[in-house]
C-alpha cells in the first residue's frame, strides 16, 4: 500500500492516549481539526524542561535561565524555517490562532483602518477570522464586506473581482475552511488583495499542521497558526508577520518584557518580535511546540499532506455509499483538507456524537464555530470527522459499521 496510507500506522505508538478504551471500545479520534493528540516526544519535551531547566526567560544570568530562553528562541527559528519565514523576527508567539489574529485587529487595524474603508473577508471564517473584523469595523465605521462561495464550496473569486478597483484596506481569509474542508488559492487571493492595495491576513488553523506552508511563495502579510492543532501542547500559536509591518505596529498589551526603556511618562518598546510578546511567555509550550515541528518534520509535511488526502478520498468513497448523508464542500479530496462535515438525514449531529462517543469514536458535532457557514448551508450544524497523520483506514471502516448501525436502528 502507498506510503502515505501507511503513515497512520507507523506512527500511532507515539502516541499513549490512541492505546485507551473508550466505553470500553478501541479510541478512534476523529477531532484533530478542534485539537492533536500528542506524541511521547512532545510530552517529554515538557517533561524534560520542567525537571531539568524551568526558568524564566529573557532575564536570568544564570545557566538554566540561559537554557531556558535559548530554547524559547530555538523555537521561534523552528517556527520561522517551518513556514519559511524571512526571519525568526517575523515569529510572535501567541496563545492561539484567535490571540494572533485579534493582535492584528487591535495593533495594525485600529491604527490603520479610518472612516469609510471597506475590510474584507469571508463567508467561511471561523469565528476567529470574523469576529475581530465586525469591532474593526464597528469601532471605525469601516465596511465589512463577506465573500461569498458556490454550491461546491469554493470561493467565489467572481465577487472579489467586484471590489478590485475599490480601496479595500484588509482582506482576511481562511486557508483552509475548517467546515467545507476548501482549501482556497492563497498565492491567488494574496495577488487580488495587492492590486487593491489591501493588507492580506491568512488564518492559516487548518492548514500549516497539514501541508507545507511558504509565506514568502504566498506573500501574504500576516498568517496565523495554533501549536494545539499540530501535536504541540495547547497555550502556543503564532502570529507571522512581515517585519516591515511589524515593525509599524504598536503593541497591544503592555508590560514586562516588552519594552527597552521606561520613563515616567513613556517608555520605549522593545524590538520584534518581543514587544509583541508582554509578560512572562508560555516557554513549555513553545519547547512543545519545536518538538512538534521536528516530529512532522521528520515525516515530512508532504507525506502528511498525501495521507490526508488518501484518508479524506477512502472517507468520501465509503461515506457517500451509506445513502443518506449529505457532506459539505469539495468533491475533490486534492481541493480539500482531511476534514468532512456531513449530516446524515432523520438525526441531529449532536444524536449522531453521542451515539457515536457509545462507540468509543470521537466526532465534532454543532457550528464549529462557523455559524454564517452553517447558515449558508441552510443547516444549523453537522457532524464532522478530521483527520491527522494518526489515523487509519479501518478507523474510517469502524465509523461507517457505526453508521449503519444507527441508521437500521432509526430506520433511516
Ligand atoms: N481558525 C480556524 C480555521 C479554526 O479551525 C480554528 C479552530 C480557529 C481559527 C481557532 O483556533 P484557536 O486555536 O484559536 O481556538 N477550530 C476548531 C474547530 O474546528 N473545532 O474546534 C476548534
């Protein structure tokens, strides 16, 4: 079989939680879009550095706090070589995707957007990547305006067109929808957001765990990531920006740490990153996170990325054929990323999870945090099954027995 199928099976004994019953029954996780399970490796990581090198960083003079920031910093490289940043200076660390991008609301929009300039987005964002631009908008009496997508689930680049000669300030999208599965053309939306001169903000949660990420390919402005959703521990993101940009913002929280000099009335703030970075950090999950980076490294995000597309083909070939099920998004899996929300007629998708859970199977059932998404689709919520370089075919197998199980029991 193709190595890429084999993934899940070749890695699943680093990780110590996919050993444990569930209701008694084998633990087959289908949630790694909300959050990863973590491998030993990472676990140690932490482990490690709480029993042999706990301090703060940026401040001691003494070894184990020069260890201690040395592998904060380590990180923020492993970070910046991962997505290709120019710099590990374009690296702030955050607590998750919604920090990162709420910290580019608060210190690049609030400071640029004015009166009567038009934001975009769109209508597949999480609530992360919509939520901040609706107080941008409210605060500075900008226009917000959403692009919409087709019955497919793709973006509808015919609407985007309508606003290229329109002064639009900031364009923020979704890499990879964490409802439709869409994976959207970045490099191509990035170029439309240039011509108009606007600000290019990527929520890249579903993406940068799955595939190979390049920002200087892509050319966006600013990319936003969650250390949780690839095996690092939860507590890390990332904010990746341009320095040049970066470098004009103002911080949006203050404090220790963050700034070079104090007076009594100002004070003068640090270099990037760090003045981005106020208060003592989350190192243990920054180190967690470099030990993530170098597990799927060591795999190979192309690898992952085939994995997940040779699960997420085998899923929609066995899903469709139970009868009943409508899912969402992309017929392609190539177009996709390893996430299908679906419904199954005659029960609510929180039913189908509970029923599911019975099974010892792990499923996301509701909004997903995407209530305009869910909307659109004329449904209040689905279930969904997400995949990562863990799983397995058979898995795949025991939900679909289960799905037939409910569906003779319902009479579906
Ligand atoms: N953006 C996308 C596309 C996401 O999928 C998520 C989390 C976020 C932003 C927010 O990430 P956080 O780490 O800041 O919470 N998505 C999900 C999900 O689909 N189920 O649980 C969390």
């Amino acid at each position: 079989m193709d190595e890429a199928f084999e993934l899940g099976n070749r890695v699943r004994k680093d990780f110590p939680i996919l050993n444990r019953l569930v209701k008694g029954k084998p633990f087959v996780y289908l949630d790694s879009a909300a959050t990863t399970q973590k491998p030993i490796q990472v676990i140690e990581a932490i482990k490690n550095y709480y029993e042999t090198f706990n301090a703060n960083v940026h401040r001691g003079i003494y070894s184990i706090a020069e260890e201690a920031t040395a592998a904060y910093e380590n990180a923020r490289e492993k970070v910046a070589r991962l997505i290709n940043a120019r710099s590990p200076r374009e690296i702030v660390f955050t607590r998750n995707t919604t920090e990162a991008i709420n910290l580019v609301m608060y210190s690049w929009g609030q400071n640029n957007v004015r009166e009567g300039d038009m934001l975009l987005a769109t209508e597949m964002e999480h609530h992360s990547n919509l939520l901040p631009w609706h107080i941008l908008s409210k605060s500075k009496r900008a226009n917000l305006k959403l692009i919409g997508f087709d019955k497919e689930g793709f973006l509808r680049l015919d609407e985007l067109e309508k606003y290229k000669n329109e002064d639009v300030k900031l364009f923020a999208f979704t890499f990879a929808s964490n409802v439709l599965g869409t994976i959207n053309p970045v490099r191509e939306l990035v170029k439309y957001a240039k011509e108009m001169g606007a600000v290019t903000v990527v929520d890249a949660a579903q993406a940068v765990p799955h595939m190979p990420v390049d920002v200087q390919q892509l050319d966006c402005d600013f990319m936003a990531f969650s250390g949780h959703k690839m095996l690092g521990p939860m507590g890390i993101g990332v904010l990746y920006g341009k320095e040049r940009l970066l470098e004009e913002m103002e911080p949006f929280m203050v404090g220790g740490e963050m700034v070079k000099t104090v007076g009594f009335e100002s004070s003068e703030w640090n270099d990037v990153p760090w003045k981005f970075e106020a208060g003592t950090p989350n190192v243990e999950g920054a180190i967690g996170l470099a030990a993530a980076i170098d597990y799927l490294q060591h795999i190979g995000m192309d690898v992952i990325r085939r994995h997940e597309i040779k699960l997420t083909e085998y899923a929609l070939d066995v899903l469709v054929r139970i009868g009943e099920i409508t899912y969402y998004g992309p017929s392609s899996p190539e177009q996709r990323c390893g996430l299908i929300s679906f419904n199954l007629k005659g029960i609510h998708p929180h039913d189908l999870a509970m029923f599911l859970d019975n099974e010892g199977i792990a499923i996301r059932a509701g909004h997903h945090c995407a209530m305009l998404l869910h909307s659109k689709l004329g449904t209040v919520a689905s279930a969904r099954i997400s995949f990562y370089i863990y799983n397995i075919p058979s898995e795949v197998d025991l939900l679909v027995k289960s799905l037939e199980k409910i569906k003779r029991m319902l009479g579906i």
